[in-house]
C-alpha cells in the first residue's frame, strides 16, 4: 500500500515577492491501460506560474494546487511513490517542512503543560520534550477512528491501543517518528537525531522493546479470495513489541548490509580481502569467500570488544548477544557467514525497527482515518497544520462518514484484496516482460476473485437501491472490496487476451459494462475492447447457425457497429474515448456498405489538425566541460531530449527566457494576449465556473472545514454523484452565461481569497471576463466538461500556452516544442479534445536561427 505523494508549494506566504516555479510536467498515461495491454491487436487498429504578455510586477501564485498525478488513479497506484490522500489533495497548501513545524512549535511551547490533545491541538500549544505535533496527529487519528468506528478492531488490538495510552511520551514520540520513515527497514540507534525532544533515548527504545501481554486470542483467521492467509508476520499474538530489537532478528548478510553505507562495507570487505565496484558486487564477494571456506580465521568478536560500554550491554543491547549463542563457541562450525554478519552488528552498534504487527494494526487505523490507502508523513501533519493556519474557506456542510465499513469482516477482506492487487500490479507492472507463468498466476487469482466479486456487486447494487440516495454512495465504494475486485477483472481481461481466450474475455467485458457502480472511468477502454473482439475475433468462435462465413463476419460487424453507438449513448462513457469509437464506427459502416444517407455523420466533431508554427529565435547553449580524461562529455552535446533550453528574448531587453516566453512574445507581436500557463488557466476558469457545484452538498466528501475541494473531485464518482447539476452547468456555459458566473465568484470570494482547488487569484478579472468572451459557450462547455469527468487525470497535458486575440473573438492553444521534444500521449488527447470541440490549436516548433555559446 504505497502511495503517490504530490509536493506542496515551497509556502503559503501571500506577501513574499517571489515567483512560484511552474510544475513540471510528467509523461501520462490515458485513464485507462487498454492501449497498453492490449498491443497484440494493435495490426487491427486504424488508429494508431502563468507568465503574462505584458510585462508586469512578478506576483506569487495564488492557485490552489491540485493534484499532479496524471496517469490512471488505479494502475500507477504503486507505480511512484508521490501521491496524496484525498483528504490531503483536498486541504490547502501549507509548509509542512521541519522550519514549519519547529516554527509552530516554539511559538506555542509556552506555559501549558497541563492542557490534553484537544487543548494542545485548540489552543496550539506544545512544549518541547513534553509534547510534539507529530505525536498529536498521531493520537488524534487514533483518538477519531476509536470514537466512532471501535467495531472495527477486536479485544486483542483494543488492548493494544490501552497499551499505546500507557507509554511514555518519549516512546511515542520515537514510535512515530519511525512510523513516518521506511517503516520496514531497521534503523542504527547510535544514528537516530531525535535528542531535542528524547532526553533519554535508551529508555524510548527500551519501551519500544518491552514484551507486552494480550488477553486470549479467540477470532479465526479470515480466509479471502487470492488469499489464503493475511502474511503470518502481521498477525497478533499472545505477546508483542512495538518494536524489534536486532539481536535475534538480523541473521543474513543482506539484511545486515542494508545498514551499511558503502565505505563501510568496503572496509570490511577489505579486511576479507575481497574486491567490488558497489554493494552487490562486495555481497557476491563476501557470499564466495563464506562459501569457500567453512570455519572463521579469526576469534569471535564479541560485544564487549567494539566502542559500545560494556553498561550499555545491559538491557536492550543484550539481545545482540543470542546470534553468538547459536553457534559453537570454538569456531569450527561457525559459517563465514554469519561472521560477516556480526562484525558488521559490532560496527554499527544496536538497531531498531517497528514490529510488524503493531505497525500493521497502525496502519489499519490510519486507512480508516484518511480514508485511504495511501498516506504520508505530510498526511500525518497537514490536517493539524491547515487547522492553525489563518486561511479563508469555502462554506459547505461538513458531513465525516462514520461506517465506511459495516464490519471488521468487510475492512479486513478490503485489506486482503490491496494485497492482492498488489501481487498482480507486481507481475503485471513492476516484473519486467511478463512471462507465462506470471500470466497463468495472474489468471488463477482471477478466477478466485471473480465469483466473489459477483456476489459483492449484487450486495452494492441492493444497498444502491435501498439505502443511498441518488449518488450518495458513490465514493464509499471505493472503500469496498468490490472496488478493488474490479480492476482485478479488468486485469484479468488482459490476461484472457494474452491467451488468446477472447470468447471468455468479451464475456467478461460485458459483464463489466452491465455494471454502473465501479470505475466508470474505464467504460470508454471496455466498449472500445468489446468493439474489437466483436469486429475480429467473435465470428470465429461463436456458433454461425447456418450462415455463411461472410455472412457470420457482417453479424459481428453489425455487432461491433452497435457496441460503439451504446458506447457514444452511455452518460458514463467519457468524452475522451468519443473520438476512437466515432473512428470505428465509420470504418464499419465502410466495411459494411451502408448506403450514405444511414451513415453517421461526425462531420461536426471532426478532428482539425493543429497548425504547424515555426517561430525562429537565438538558443543559448553553455560551453561544454571536458571530463577528467580530457575529452567532451557527450551529456554536454547540447540540450537532450526533453531537456530545458535557454533562449535569448529579443523582443523584451535580449535576456535570457525559457522557449516558452520567447514564442510567447512572438505571438504578442501577432496581437494575441496570453499566459504560459500550463493548465492553469483552465483550472481557474473550471474553479470560478463549477464553484458551487464543487461544494454542493455531497454525504461522505466534506470531512473537515478546512478543504479546497470534495474529496472525490480526483475520483470518478465526482461527475456521477453530480450528474445532473454539472450537466445543468454545462448548458448554461454553452448558452454563454461563464462571464456573469465569473463575475459572480469574483465579488463574493476574491477579498477573502478563499482557498478554491484550481482558482489562482493572481490572474485579473479583466483578462478573464476577456477569455470567457472569446471561448464558444459550447466549446468552453466541453473543455469544462473533461475537467469535470477527469479532473485528476486531465489536469496535465494542456498545451502551454493559452493565447486570446480580442479584436477576433478567438482563442487558441499552443504547444511550444524545441527541437529536442516529443509530444506526449496527454498532451495529444488534449490536442484530440480541444480541435474536437473546435478550438484552434498550434504546434509552435521553436528553430534556431543562432546558437550563442556561454561559458
């Protein structure tokens, strides 16, 4: 359960005169990985901060980010390690960097001594050494999740939270701040920086080592689909400890090693006189060398013999000594081995990491508070953070579910089943070229998911039907396993693909499109499959009942033929995915030789090409280093693929801007105004546009009053649970009403620069009012609409400039690209979506007529 974590501005302070860098842009994914899993059929396919114009006081951004993580919400889950929780993408930009923290905690280290959570937290107050925001946000997820949801967790885990109240705070305080960094790894106690507020460290972790007893366990293991049996390291039992001591735990070289920096490792490689250029190298030495001889050359070395006291062997040091006590005193049936690992204890001295167990259990906690399964160290201290800060938000009604799960039962198998999506996303994702046998495991775990998930979507549908008012429990499912369930499904149709089982493949895609409660995202992905299996493959395998094969063809083309309409019908079928089913569907009416007049015609949809623009400037290439052995570093070529270039602005003073503000000053010279702004314009115009559809009353996604944003604004279930009010809002945009809802926004929440998702106040109203002008009502509405359905995965790719003309009413997109720049598969879905709805397009190729060279 690793999550993608989306940087924070550098601050929050409005009145610094410094300019936010604009977010770089990352390669994306479309919202689904059909064209990537599906690259055996791809023979069959036909388809293959702002900166102003004019020149004016640099202002700071004042736009509330969104999220950055561009590829599907599912499939990159575990694919980078920097995503939010929801309840974080949600809550306003704060500093949560350590001056920030230590800033709010000296200010507030006064007198208090007395005051609990809850005062603390109030009235932000903390004493060093006594108490730590940390800690607190610790407590108060805790505290939270027990008030209302204590059905979750059996005797034995209640037992261990009374435990966790009784601890010393310096044992919290360490526990934690373990608890926020590599959770699995162990940690050198002679390393760890944490004096300021542990006065006493052997002690913290002498608490954190401490046997603890649980009364009698009574529930039986919970067996779940693709799981026999939770990891048996997580499981409780009779007794526990927070943590785990070295000794008697760290018996294998490569565990031993991973405390080792590579000097380290070095010299104790040299001492056994063994050679390697990094660790893996110097680990397959020393493995030789253990095999090779049998019995140690030298005596054992003990405790007592390193820089440690011999005083602070006692207590938790003590347990270093069990690995000498496995082993034969003499020597002679000792592996090298083994030595190796206790020479490298000896040098690092004792170490420490969270008992598993315990750690899991937290865990569990903290997937319940957020509502996620991804959550960070800035997860921890960003809720805590927003609350003392002094910021204006919007009003909505705050509404904190208190049953995401019905049972322990239900969390339980929804924890089992992200387990097992990992497993697969391992195979499938993260294991180089899938083999076989990856794919036969895959598949067995499909066919061991597959009637439980059957079941739990006739349950959801009940509860849809009789409980949940209409879109009321669109983003609780996430939290159901059904959820998770369905995207192994979907996975599972990649794998019946590879094998060739397209017959239970279009099976298994019709049953995910007969269901309407879980990823609607992906719908597009499932009619475009289906369609293709339908066109290729079904005429073959499906009974022909007399008919020729021609005639067996033409039925499945007809088949195929209204798969695409249901598609282009279906409300859920995102936008995106309208213009490769409107492809197909006018290549089967050729293939099918409909007469004219019963052909569709997307005449009015179709495609413009973006225009070609060449604009010439003067590139500034730094002089090339030579390297140590006298030749040029090839790196220092020129600028490399994707790589920033430096360019000469000749038209504002001839300094030096990015390529970007050199075209854009080239188009100011055509008489167009404009911003480089990435997709921040669009995100702006969305927010003023949308704003009380984004804080209309919504059960379940207004859990604190401190958010920008709906909790699901980043999810699928945000257009469905508002279907109706977006799709009002988006005729009354196209019927031109954007300027007086603008304008509206505008004088009611820009005095108070309410923390909005997306709006950035910096941009003047004037130049606004000017843009919503120049936009088509209809194509202002379908640009809005993307945003709307895809808001997390369409927030990039937009190109980068957006250009206004005034005096034609006209405005147009361009993106710039130097000769070193490719563009990417957002950014041409977004170039697909904005021709689409008729809105004028450039590729602005920046050439250049000079190369200054600099030193």
């Amino acid at each position: 359960m690793l999550g993608h974590r989306v940087r924070h501005p550098p601050s929050t302070n409005y009145d610094d005169d410094v300019e936010t860098p604009t977010a770089e842009r990352l390669k994306r994914l479309d919202s689904t990985d059909s064209s990537l899993s599906r690259r055996e059929d791809s023979d069959l396919e036909d388809e293959g901060r702002a900166t102003p114009i004019q020149r004016t006081r640099v202002r700071p951004s004042r736009e509330i980010p969104d999220s950055e993580a561009e590829s599907d919400d599912d499939d990159d889950l575990l694919r980078d390690g920097n995503r939010k929780t929801e309840l974080e993408s949600a809550l306003p930009p704060v500093k949560t960097d350590k001056e920030a923290i230590a800033e709010y905690e000296a200010t507030r280290a006064a007198e208090a001594q007395s005051l609990d959570l809850h005062g603390r937290l109030g009235q932000r107050k903390w004493v060093s050494g006594k108490s730590s925001i940390y800690v607190d946000a610790f407590n108060l997820a805790l505290e939270t999740v027990l008030e209302d949801e204590s059905h979750l967790f059996d005797e034995a885990e209640m037992a261990v939270f009374a435990q966790w109240r009784e601890m010393s705070y310096e044992g919290q305080y360490l526990y934690v701040r373990l608890f926020l960094r590599k959770t699995a790894v162990w940690h050198r106690i002679n390393r760890l920086k944490y004096y300021g507020d542990i006065a006493d460290l052997p002690a913290a972790v002498q608490d954190l080592l401490e046997p603890r007893t649980l009364p009698a366990l009574r529930e039986s293991i919970q067996a779940n689909p693709g799981e026999v049996e939770p990891p048996k390291e997580t499981l409780l039992r009779n007794t526990f400890t927070f943590a785990d001591g070295s000794g008697g735990h760290i018996d294998t070289l490569e565990e031993a090693s991973s405390l080792l920096k590579l000097d380290e490792l070095k010299a104790i490689a040299k001492e056994a006189k063994v050679q390697g250029k990094n660790k893996s190298e110097l680990l397959k030495a020393l493995r030789k060398t253990s095999q090779g001889q049998g019995g140690l050359g030298w005596a054992v070395l003990k405790r007592s013999e390193t820089e440690v006291s011999v005083g602070s062997e006692k207590g938790f040091l003590a347990d270093e000594e069990t690995l000498e006590e496995k082993e034969d005193l003499d020597g002679t049936n000792v592996s090298r081995d083994s030595h190796f690992v206790r020479k490298i204890l000896a040098s690092t001295g004792p170490c420490i990491r969270l008992s598993a167990p315990a750690l899991k259990l937290f865990e569990r906690v903290h997937l319940v508070f957020y509502r996620s399964t991804e959550w960070t160290e800035k997860s921890l201290t960003t809720i805590i953070l927003a609350r003392i800060s002094r910021r204006n938000f919007p009003e909505y009604i705050v509404s904190r579910s208190t049953n995401i799960f019905s049972s322990r039962s239900d969390l339980l198998e929804f924890e089992a089943s992200i387990r097992t999506q990992f497993n697969i996303d391992f195979v499938l994702e993260f294991n180089g070229t899938v083999r076989k046998d990856g794919l036969q495991k895959v598949k067995d775990v499909f066919e061991e998911v597959y009637p439980r998930w059957r079941v739990i979507l006739q349950e959801e549908q009940r509860k849809e039907d009789r409980i949940y008012e209409s879109g009321e429990g669109a983003y609780l499912r996430r939290f159901s396993p059904a959820w998770v369930y369905t995207r192994i499904v979907h996975k599972g149709t990649y794998v019946l693909g590879r094998f060739k089982e397209h017959e239970r493949e279009h099976q298994m895609l019709m049953e995910l499109l007969d269901q309407h409660l879980f990823h609607a995202a992906r719908r597009g992905a499932w009619y475009q499959r289906k369609a293709l299996l339908e066109e290729h493959y079904m005429w073959a395998l499906k009974p022909d009942d007399g008919r020729s094969e021609d005639a067996q063809k033409k039925r499945w083309k007809k088949i195929a033929l209204q798969t695409c309409e249901d598609g282009l019908q279906d409300r859920e079928c995102h936008l995106i995915y309208h213009y490769d089913l409107q492809k197909r569907v006018m290549k089967l009416e050729k293939a099918l030789k409909m007469v004219k007049r019963e052909q569709h015609d997307f005449g009015h949809v179709c495609l413009g090409k973006p225009v070609e623009r060449v604009v010439e400037g003067i590139r500034i290439e730094k002089e090339r280093t030579p390297s140590r052995n006298g030749t040029r570093r090839d790196s220092d070529a020129g600028p490399r693929r994707g790589g920033k270039t430096i360019w000469v602005d000749e038209r504002e003073g001839g300094g030096e801007c990015s390529v970007e503000a050199m075209c854009l000053s080239w188009y100011r010279d055509q008489g167009w105004k404009g911003y480089h702004s990435e997709g921040g314009i669009v995100r702006t115009l969305f927010g003023y546009l949308f704003y009380d559809v984004l804080f209309t009353y919504i059960p379940n996604v207004f859990q604190t009053p401190y958010q920008t944003c709906p909790l699901d604004l980043h999810t699928d279930a945000f257009y469905s649970s508002r279907a109706s009010e977006i799709n009002h809002r988006l005729v009354e945009i196209g019927n031109g009403d954007a300027s007086r809802m603008l304008q509206e926004v505008y004088d009611r929440e820009h005095e108070k620069q309410t923390c909005i998702v997306g709006i950035d106040w910096s941009y003047d109203l004037d130049d606004l009012l000017e843009i919503v002008q120049c936009f088509h009502g209809e194509a202002l509405a379908t640009v809005c609409k993307v945003m709307a359905q895809e808001y997390q995965q369409r927030g990039g790719g937009i190109p980068d400039l957006f250009l206004w003309h005034p005096e034609n009413g006209e405005v147009m997109f361009s993106e710039v690209k130097s000769e070193n720049d490719r563009l990417s598969d957002t950014q041409r879905l977004w170039i697909h979506v904005l021709t689409g709805a008729g809105i004028k397009v450039e590729l602005c190729n920046a050439v250049a007529k000079e190369v200054k060279t600099q030193r």
